[in-house]
C-alpha cells in the first residue's frame, strides 16, 4: 500500500461545502510533484474499486552472463588488451563453453568501464635515455618557477600538406568507403614545411621557416639573427646533433647565453613548446591549402594568436612536475639498493613524467 497514491486520490475527491471539488487537477499534481494524468488515473482507480493497484514490479531479462562468466570476460581483455569483440567471443566459446556475442561482450566491458580507445605514443626509451632522464629531473626539480620563467624553449616542427584536412573518423555508408569526398588523399612524398621557433613566459617568439636541410653554421646563423640581443634568459633544445655541435656550443659560450646543455635524448614531454606544435596542428586540421606559401601564413596566423594564459599554463606547470617528482624520489630512496630502472609500479611516474595533463604530442 503506498500512502502517497492514496492521498493524490483523497485530494481529488474531496468536495467543498458546494459539492465541488476542493483542489484542481493542477494544484494536486504540483503538490505531489507527479503529472496531472497520474491524478486522474489514481482518483479514477479508487472511484471504481476503492483501491489503488501497486505498480507491478519489472524484473528485467536474466543476465546473459553470471558473475563468474563476466569475469572471465574481464580476464581476457587484461591479459591481452588488443583482442577483438569477435576474438574474445569465439575464445569463451571455444575455452569455456560460452555463447555470447561480441555485441554481449562490449555491453559487459562497458559496465565495467572499459571502452575500446586510439593507442597512445610515447617515445621509446632504452635505459641509459631513462637514467639521464632521472638524473635531469634531479638536477632541475629544485629551481624555482621563477627560474623556468627565465627559460626560453625551443624547437623543430614537421607540416604536412596531405596531413591537414585529415580526419580518423567519419560517418558514412558501408559501400562508400573509396568515394573521393569520403578518402584521405595522400601522395608518397608530401610536399612539407619545417619551422623553427621558441617561447618563453612572454609569449611566443620568433618563427623561422627552414627551407633547405640545416647544418651547424645554419643553425648557428638563425640563432644570431632571432635571439635577442638580451641575454637575460636561460635557452633549452633538444639534444638533435645539429643543437650539440661543437660549433654551436662555442657560439653560445662566446656570446655569454645560459643555457641547459644536459636535456635528455628522446624526450619531447620535457619541453612545452612541444604543446604549442600540437596545438598549431590541431588548429590546422580541415583547412584546404593550395601551396606551402599559404601554409606558412596560416601558421605565422595561428602562432602569432596564441593566447599568453596557454603560455603560462605549461610553464607554470612545470613546478607541478617538481612537486610529484620530489614525492617520487623519496619513495624511491627509502629501498636500499633498488634498480630504479627496472621496478614498474614503484616509479612508473619516472619513466614517463611529463610538465602537463594535455594530450599526447602529434
């Protein structure tokens, strides 16, 4: 018996004084919270046989799988994440006498919470390039934020002209996969831009079109004419062997620059700018460009509107990274004699450590 049915069904009886209806419709449904439909099908219910029929209770199909089935589901996408729906389908069938299919099993990994997802990148790093990682995140993760705001990061980045309209993901008819508005076109060598630039906490700096393959005196060239004259400032690159020349080297000891000359190899999650690339070639997706001239403008566009709080925002977070790091390294030091490069769980944060939470770099 449920009183609140009752009650809507009492209120919509009761009769003043004149034989009318005490409440409205209206007024009883806003009271109960429930539609005015509700109201009348309760009043009309009691009218008729004194009483109000109680919901009827769904029960809902039976599961497809027990418990025990459902974990095997589990078992089997974490023993080899890269199984397909029908690969898993046919391994229960085959293994454990189940008889589901794969539609049955992605409803089951989705109430588990696992969903089918693009496989990340990260670089390959062997472990002398993990151990000079570590001892640059020692070296570094006392200076202050100050000190990174000091830092102006630098760097090479690839454009591809058959890369800018490309979409992984479109939504068309199954016998229409080859139509010419429906494929990415691509030719085996695409034209292609290399650009060289930097930032600092300003804002972005200067943007340099490189046009031929760059040798150290390049280099050394378009670094004299697009660093300012101020050496106010602390420079980081990565370790390409056209940054680390001995020439190049000279050039900055000659001209009194600061500079990090222990950045680690294989490691393009150690500096920001590499964010700024990936957020130049999102910016590019979908945009029809006829030649590389063009594709150089819409660039000095994109990098020239870049907002200085997006700046910021990875600089600043490297000192996050100070922050989880030192936890780490304590952790780590507490265990005499451990291999720091071979323990997964106790310092997986060191293997792959990086300044921000933005998406992998393109």
């Amino acid at each position: 018996m449920n009183p609140k049915r009752y009650g809507i069904a009492a209120k919509a009886l009761a009769l003043n004084e004149d034989g009318e209806p005490l409440y409205t419709i209206r007024e009883i449904a806003n009271s109960y919270n429930c539609s005015p439909s509700t109201v009348i099908k309760y009043r009309d219910q009691y009218q008729e046989t004194e009483e109000i029929e109680d919901r009827r209770k769904y029960n809902g199909s039976k599961p497809a799988l027990t418990d025990r089935e459902q974990r095997l589901v589990g078992r089997i996408f974490s023993k080899s994440n890269n199984t397909s729906l029908r690969e898993a389908s046919t391994q229960l069938k085959e293994d454990n006498d189940i008889n589901i299919s794969p539609s049955t099993v992605k409803t089951y990994l989705n109430k588990s919470k696992i969903k089918a997802y693009r496989t990340s990148t990260k670089p390959a790093l062997d472990s002398s390039m993990k151990k000079k990682r570590y001892n640059f995140a020692l070296i570094y993760m006392n200076k202050s934020a100050n000190w990174w705001r000091r830092v102006r990061f630098s760097d090479e980045a690839y454009f591809k002209m058959d890369e800018l309209g490309y979409r992984s993901i479109i939504w068309r008819r199954k016998t229409s996969r080859m139509q010419s508005k429906k494929a990415n076109k691509k030719t085996k060598y695409p034209p292609k831009l290399m650009v060289w630039g930097w930032i600092d906490y300003q804002g972005t700096g200067n943007l340099v079109w490189i046009r031929d393959n760059m040798k150290a005196a390049d280099y050394i060239e378009l670094l004299d004419r697009n660093l300012p004259c101020d050496r106010n400032f602390i420079f980081l690159q990565d370790g390409a062997s056209v940054h680390t020349a001995g020439d190049v080297f000279d050039f900055f000891y000659d001209n009194n620059v600061e500079f990090i000359e222990d950045f680690p190899p294989q490691s393009p999650d150690l500096n920001p700018i590499e964010h700024v690339w990936a957020f130049v070639k999102r910016s590019l997706k979908g945009r029809s460009v006829r030649n590389l001239q063009e594709l150089w403008r819409i660039i000095q566009d994109i990098w020239e509107n870049i907002s200085i709080d997006f700046i910021h925002s990875l600089i600043d977070s490297i000192t996050l990274f100070r922050k989880n790091f030192r936890r780490v390294d304590t952790f780590v030091r507490n265990f005499s004699s451990i291999n720091y490069f071979n323990e997964k769980e106790n310092i997986k944060f060191l293997r792959n450590f990086h300044f921000s939470n933005n998406k992998n770099f393109s």
